[in-house]
C-alpha cells in the first residue's frame, strides 16, 4: 500500500446549483471573516461561511457524504464514538499571477491543529491540465480541479501538499478539515 491510496477524489459531489449559490455567496456576502493574504508567498481572498446558515448546511451535507464514503472505505481514519467535526467552511479563490499557497505544508503540523485529522475540498470550477492542481509532494500525486469534484485526504506531515499556481484564470475551491472531537479527559 501506498501513501496516495489514502488520497481520495469524489467527482460530481457538488451540483451546479451549489456551486453557483457558492459564487453568489462569495460575491456578495458582507460581514463575514474575510481574509486577503498579500505576502510572497500566498495571494488570494478567503471567506469563511457562517454556521448554520442554508449554504453552510448543504455544503455540510456534501462534505459529510464524501466522509462517509471515505470511512465506509478507511474505517480505522477515526474509531471514536463521536462523530468527527468539520465546523469551519472557507470559500476561497486563487488568482493568476501570484495567487495560492504554493509551499508544500501539511494541514496538521503543530500543537494548534492538532486535532485535524482530514482535509476536504470541493472544487468550484475546471481549471486547464497543467495547472492549478493539488500536488502532494511524498506521494507524486496532481489532483486535477474539476468542477464538482470532491477530495479528501490526511492531514498529517506525510502528506505535504501545495496548491500549484493557475496562469489563465482563478481557481475557486471551499476548503477545511474534519478534525477529532474532544471525548473527555484523557488518563
């Protein structure tokens, strides 16, 4: 087995309807947490999507499918009696030219994230092959983005991943973690 059989893509898990209401939410929300990155190394504007709002709970439901469909598969990714959480929901797009996080990082590196255990995404449209992928470094696997596709994998350092840059237009995905629920004291 390799590392990349823990990488898992979903296509159509989004339909055209969210994925437009995704972009009329992004466009036209106000007064939500807004964060624009301007550095060398990250340009692009991310939105977080408030709790328990119509949006935020269909893209729930869409996540929670492609979770399902990932622990029917990998049932020992949590074995808790909780059910693994996933409260934050960002919308983000990457521009051209500069845009995107392109450093190879992991989603769980340090005593803050520690509870992730998983990373999702939802891509929002079809970027052109050879660019705009998610690339894991250790597991030489390119997730191409494909409108509605879905992608779930670990959020631990073995799986060090970056965003490669798009160079014809912007990529639009919404993105977070399911993360270990708190079960109580620990002995």
């Amino acid at each position: 087995m390799n590392l990349s059989d823990f990488i898992r893509g979903y296509t159509n898990v989004a339909s055209d309807e969210l994925i437009e209401e995704m972009f009329d939410w992004f466009y036209n929300s106000e007064s939500v947490k807004t964060e624009n990155p301007n550095r060398v190394t990250r340009k692009d504007l991310q939105k977080w999507v408030s709790v328990n709002t119509p949006l935020y709970n269909k893209i729930q439901e869409v996540k929670y499918n492609m979770l399902d469909k990932y622990l029917s598969e990998f049932p020992y990714a949590y074995r808790g009696t909780l059910k693994l959480e996933s409260e934050e929901t960002k919308i983000q797009r990457t521009d051209i030219n500069g845009g995107g996080f392109h450093n190879f990082h992991a989603e769980q590196s340090h005593y803050k994230n520690a509870r992730r255990v998983l990373a999702w995404t939802i891509y929002l449209n079809d970027i052109p092959d050879g660019e705009g992928e998610t690339q894991f470094l250790l597991e030489n696997v390119k997730v191409q983005p494909k409108k509605g596709m879905g992608c779930i994998f670990p959020a631990s350092w073995m799986w060090q991943h970056r965003g490669n840059p798009v160079y014809t237009e912007s990529k639009y995905i919404s993105t977070g973690w399911f993360l270990y629920p708190p079960e109580g004291k620990m002995d």
